[in-house]
C-alpha cells in the first residue's frame, strides 16, 4: 500500500515529462518509441503521432546517424551511453540542418538484469558549441599572427645571412661586383618589403603590439591599441620605454624586460597589474601580454616584440563578484543564516554548513528537500507547503517561522524565507532560500511570557489581601478601635510591603536592562551598616542574626546597593532555609577585597540548581515546593555586585546548608572616582 506521502508511478511519469529537459523513453530491440515530452518532441520536430512507433521509422532523417545502432547496442548490454557536444541533423521546417546536444541513453534493468527501458535526457548546446567555435578561431587566428611573426622573423634572419654571404663574394670576387650589387640591392629591396610587412603587420594587428630596440627599450614601432593602453600619442616613438613611461619605475615591467633581453627566452604575463599615468593619476589596469625577444643573424637579441591584451575590466568584475560573495558569505556567517538552492523538478539541494545545521544535519550528511520538509513537525506541514505555492504563484518572498525535529529529538524554531527563480520559459525551477535557528529568541519570548504570568500572579496576591482588609476596615470603621483593626492594618502594611518589595525589584529589572543602575560611591563602615540592616528580620524574631568580623572595616562603595544584596541574602536564608534558627553574617578581608557571607544551616541546594541561581527569573523550589517572587533578586544581586567589579557566588552542601558570599574590591576614593568617571 503506497503511503500518502508517495508518488504514484503514474503521476511520477507525468511530471517528469512536464520538465522543461528533453525526455523520451524506449522498449524493445527495436528501439520503441514509449513516451516523449514536448521538449523532445520539439527538438525531433515531430508530435505525438510518433508514440508507439519504433525509432527508424519515427525519424528517418537519423537512418545515417549512429543513433540507432547506439540505442540498440545500450538494449542488448544494458550499458548507459553519455555523449557531450554530439553531432546531430534534425529536419527544421522540412530543412536538415546540423545541432549540438549533450545527453544521455540510460539503460533501465528488470529484476532480471536485463534491459527493461531506456531513457534518454538531452539539452541543446548549439550555441555553446558555437561559441566554443568562435574561442577557437579566435584562438587559431591568434596562432596564425604569431606563426606569421615568426616566419616574418626567420625571413628577416634568412635575409641578413643572404647580405652576409654577398659580402663575403665581394671581398673573394672583384670580377663579379656588378652582379654582387644587382643582388644586394634586390636582398635589400626584399628587406624593406619584410619590414614594411611587418610594421604594417603591427599596426593593424587588433591587439596592443610594439616593437622595442636596443637594451634600451627605445620604442620603434608602436599600434593604436598599444598607445591607447599607455595612454600616450606618438611622440613616444624613438624614446627608450623608461622615459616614454616614466609611471613603470617602480613596477616590474623594465625588469622583465631585461631579463627576456639577456636571457632570450620569452616571457608570459597573465592578468598582471599595472599603474598608468593618466590626468596626472595613476590608474589601475590588468594585462595578458608576451615579451617575445626578437634576434639577429648572430642569435643576439636585437629588439623585443610586445603584444598585449587589456584584462581590466574581466578582473575587475571577477574581484567585484568575488568581494560581493565575500562580504555575503560573512554576513551569513555573522548572522548565523544559512542558504541554499533547491531544484524544484529533482529535490536536490545545495546548502551551506550552518543551513544543514540549523535543521540538525552535519556538514558531510546528505541533505534534501525531503529531508527538510520532514524534520517539519506534522502540523505544520500543510501551511509551509501553501505559503511556499502561494509565494512561486505570486513570485514573492515567503516568509515562515515553524518549528522542527532534529534527528537526536531536539524541537528547535526555524525561521525561513524564500523566493522562487525561473527559467527563460517563465517556468519556476529553483527556489532560493534562507533561514535562522530563532530557538533562542522563542524561549526568551516564553521566558518572558512566563515572567509576566508570574509578575502579575505575584503582585495580584497581595493586592487581593491588601483590598480586602480595606473592604473589612471601612465595615467597622464606625465601631471602636479593637484588634480586628490592629490585625487588619498590618495586614495591609505587609501587603504594602511586599508589594514594594516586587515593585523595586521590576524598576532595579528595568534599569539594569537599560545600564541606568548608578552607583554613589562613599567611605562606610562596614560592620555598622550590616546592624542596622535587616531590621524587619529582628523584629519579627523567628530568625537570629549573628554578625561576625572586624568591627572597624571600612568599605568604599554604593552603601544603599550594598545593603540591598545583603537583605536579599538574608531573605533567601530565612524563605528557603525553614529550619535554620540561626543566620551568621561574616565580614573578611585581604590586601586586595571585602569579603561578605551569608550562612544558613537549612536543608542544602542541590548540585544541578546551583549554576542557576544567578539567573534571571529563575524562581528556586525546594523539596517539591514552589516560593513566591519574581526569580530577579539574585540576579539583581549579581548584577550590583558586577557593577562594583566584584564576584558573587554560594558553597551549598545537602543536610549542611548554604554560603552564599560576595567581594567588593578595595580602592582609594579618588581610584574608585577615576573608575566610575
């Protein structure tokens, strides 16, 4: 039974024949025609009338062509056939004419082995092969200009030696002068058609080239192309190259220049920089040239021809795309997105390392559209498949944020976008996208979420007793004063209390997130503040304080935010540690900090909860019980004792109790000044 999320073999043919690649598949030895797309079709130039018939009798205009015999031969061995660039004549219009293809005669094997089907894939590549024509033409042409140079070259040598062997007739046979003449003046003539050939050779050559004499360089023959890459006019010629250029001094081109003149071997720069003086700036440019050395009858180097291409604006674009590719790949990086390209008609992506990770895959893993559409919970399926038709439909980015199943079982929030791209015919056939793991951002918005809950849970409560000991007063507001007044009062001043209580610690919450929490800094003692802090403990008496350390400990800091840690530290004792009667409070010190304590001897902390403490809304609970409050006073402790560049920290040890202890560094007032300045 074919599950709901398969491809029915029907349907699978179907829209394989609606891709815009060329496809037709074949049965039998004798080559039979089972289906064919309409991009097959057309490059046959046929219809569907050919469907059922075999291939010779379907396109005889190939009866010539080794299709056939290549068809059979893939039936009887089961082999797949791939051919590149491949020849073939098609009727266009009733016309044979001559095409280029690229495709593939894929062998389809029963369970028996043996060949069941062929399919066959193509695309055109024409104009490819025909712009690969031209490179070569253009590559043979350029192979002619060099061959013609050489043989203008070796004439040139062929005609000194011919001078030379006139010369030496003339010294051994005076009796023959005349004729020595008549043929000098004819080796001669021949000489100067060579180099008026070649000079005009030069000029009209469509490249830069330039002729340069002597070990200095000087500039005899010069083209267009050339002078318009040196941005210079004519006057240049029968100066040495040093001062026609005058910018090439600190380049390297003079001392390749030298080099190809001593050694005689050419040389072949490709897309080398080059600074040319133009409107007085130097401006940049990159060229291919060659410095081909020119030699005499004595194989000496005489002149070094140049012949140059230039490249500027090809490397400048490649660099362009490089820095656009650079700065995006960074971007992604620094944001942590991933991309990738799907092939809508295959499945097949290409993704970057940190998508792949984003839905849980490693680098080296396989990664397909299927796999991602999968990792999507089930119930929201439906609605990114819609979103991603809607926005192919409308050729708009889509926009999602859903959440997905990792291979270990993990849920993590991605969010998405994307756009479809199409081809020439209109047709979409990738979709580009993008996404981020946004896990982070949606638990800190339900951490959020939940703080809120509990804000309004928390202040709501003692507002509730607060409101009905009013409701209780103004009853007996006309009867006289009794303990049901008394009770009633500090009823609602402990609610008051508490609910000033939460109040601070919102408006701390809220200043600390803003880096407005300020501190005012000043010399206190110590040991004075910690008696007279926590007083409401004292006087309810259920809990002892016991203070210990040097009584006449000065510390220079915020003395109100001081005293706030240490109350909340002693509140945390007396809510948390229910059967400790005792709260010590000690005082120490060295050459470098203060040291603050706070121990109870309650039940312990366990080991897990421990490293979050400090964190903010975390709301502690003990032995199955859940306490009131915000979860913010030991992060806000934290935060404060931060500000003063101390640490905070507790020692907790289950059936002992628990240490909780913060350092304040010791400074002088006007270092501590200079710090907060």
């Amino acid at each position: 039974m074919n599950s709901p999320n398969q491809i029915q073999a029907e349907e699978l043919l179907s829209v394989l024949f609606y891709s815009p690649n060329a496809t037709a598949v074949y049965k039998d030895e004798d080559i039979r025609i089972l289906n064919a797309n309409e991009a097959m079709l057309k490059f046959w130039g046929k219809d569907m009338k050919i469907i059922g018939k075999d291939f010779r009798s379907a396109l005889p205009e190939l009866e010539e062509q080794p299709f056939f015999e290549i068809l059979r031969n893939v039936w009887l061995s089961g082999e797949t056939f791939t051919a590149k660039d491949y020849p073939a004549v098609l009727l266009t219009n009733g016309v044979p004419e001559k095409f280029y293809f690229d495709f593939e005669y894929k062998a389809i094997l029963g369970n028996d082995g043996k060949t069941k089907y062929i399919l066959h894939t193509a695309s055109e590549v024409t104009e490819r092969k025909k712009a690969l024509k031209i490179v070569e033409e253009k590559s043979r042409s350029e192979q002619k200009l060099i061959n013609d140079l050489s043989a203008l070259n070796e004439e040139y040598l062929a005609t000194n030696e011919d001078l030379i062997s006139k010369h030496e007739e003339l010294f051994t046979a005076n009796s023959e002068l005349l004729k020595i003449k008549k043929e000098l003046l004819k080796a001669n003539h021949t000489l100067s058609q060579s180099e008026n050939r070649f000079k005009i050779l030069v000029e009209k050559s469509p490249v830069a080239m330039a002729s340069l004499l002597g070990e200095h360089f000087e500039v005899d023959i010069v083209n267009d192309k050339a002078l318009q890459i040196w941005n210079k006019d004519r006057s240049v010629v029968g100066m040495p190259l040093s001062e026609a250029l005058p910018e090439l001094k600190d380049q390297p081109f003079i001392d390749i220049l030298k080099e190809v003149y001593a050694t005689g071997k050419p040389y072949y720069g490709k897309e080398l920089k080059t600074m040319i003086e133009k409107d007085g700036e130097l401006i940049e440019c990159y060229l291919n040239f060659v410095y081909q050395p020119i030699f005499d009858e004595h194989q000496a180097t005489a002149s070094i021809l140049v012949v140059a291409t230039d490249v500027t604006e090809q490397v400048q674009a490649r660099e362009s795309i490089s820095e656009i590719k650079n700065r995006l790949e960074i971007a992604l990086d620094a944001g942590r997105l991933g991309s990738t390209e799907i092939n809508l008609s295959t499945g097949t992506m290409e993704s970057t390392n940190q998508f792949k990770h984003n839905y849980g895959y490693r680098t080296e893993d396989e990664f397909t559209y299927l796999d991602l559409y999968e990792s999507i919970l089930p119930e929201h399926r439906r609605r990114i498949k819609d979103l991603v038709k809607e926005s192919i439909k409308k050729n708009e980015v889509y926009r999602a944020e859903y959440p997905v199943k990792w291979k270990d079982g993990s849920i993590h929030w991605i969010q998405a976008h994307g756009r479809a791209r199409f081809n020439k015919d209109g047709i979409a056939d990738r979709m580009v996208g993008m996404n981020a793991d946004i896990t982070d951002k949606k638990l800190a918005e339900q951490r959020k979420d939940d703080f809120l809950s509990v804000a309004s849970h928390e202040l709501k409560t003692p507002l509730t007793a607060v409101r009905a000991s009013i409701q209780l007063l103004n009853r007996i507001k006309e009867k006289p004063y009794s303990q049901t007044h008394i009770r009633l009062i500090e009823q609602s001043d402990k609610g008051i209390e508490k609910m000033c209580v939460l109040i601070d610690d919102l408006l701390n919450m809220s200043r600390l997130g803003q880096d407005q929490l300020k501190l005012e800094y000043q010399t206190f003692n110590l040991h004075e503040m910690l008696e007279k802090s926590c007083h409401h403990i004292r006087v309810e008496g259920k809990n002892k304080l016991i203070l210990k350390g040097e009584e006449s400990l000065e510390m220079y800091a915020d003395e109100h935010r001081i005293e706030q840690v240490v109350i909340n530290l002693v509140n945390n004792a007396v809510k948390y540690a229910k059967g400790s009667n005792e709260i010590h409070i000690f005082t120490e010190t060295d050459c470098d900090h203060v040291k603050v304590s706070v121990r109870d001897f309650g039940q312990g902390i366990p080991e897990a909860v421990i490293p979050h403490l400090f964190d903010r809304y975390y709301r502690a609970e003990h032995g199955g019980k859940s306490y009131s409050g915000l979860g913010l006073g030991l992060y806000i402790c934290l935060e404060i004792v931060k500000k003063h560049s101390g640490k905070i920290g507790v020692n907790s040890k289950i059936g002992e109790g628990s240490t909780f202890w913060f350092t304040i560094p010791k400074k002088k007032a006007d270092e501590a000044l200079l710090a907060i300045g």
